[in-house]
C-alpha cells in the first residue's frame, strides 16, 4: 500500500467511527499495509454510556471485515 491508500483507509476508519455512539476525538489512527493501529482515548458521547462496550465491539467488528483492512490492532484507553 502506497500512502495514498494509507490516508483513505484513514478516512473509512474515521467515516465509521461517526456511525457509533462512541467519542473518538481523542483517537489517534496509523494504518500501515492495510493494519490500523488506534491510539488515544475512548468514552462514551454523552446520553450513550448504556452498552458502550457493545457499541465499540461492533465498531472494531464492522472495520475488521472491511475491504482493504487487514487487522485492527486497539492501543486505546477506554474512559467511562
């Protein structure tokens, strides 16, 4: 992967971020070869702290089968 594919694979992970209840501003991405790496912090948006480990496991699940991404390796710490 050259580094233009790098940075999109950044925009997806971002793009479905957004779709979850989950704060992620504080989450930093690197993708390597097709292996997002995420470091930083995690929390809950406010109003959705109710089934917050389920809404990140079904995030990192929905971007592990995505086309183009090989692994997801989490580095974060989540804060409730």
């Amino acid at each position: 992967m050259n580094k233009a594919e790098n940075q999109e694979t950044g925009r997806v992970v971002r793009r479905e971020f957004s779709r979850h209840t989950v704060d992620t501003s504080d989450v930093q991405i690197s993708t390597n070869h097709g292996v997002v790496t995420l470091h930083g912090r995690v929390r809950p948006m406010r109003g959705h702290e109710a089934g917050f480990e389920e809404n990140v496991t079904a995030m990192l699940k929905v971007l592990r089968q995505r086309a183009g991404i090989r692994d997801v390796i989490v580095e974060w710490k989540a804060i409730f």
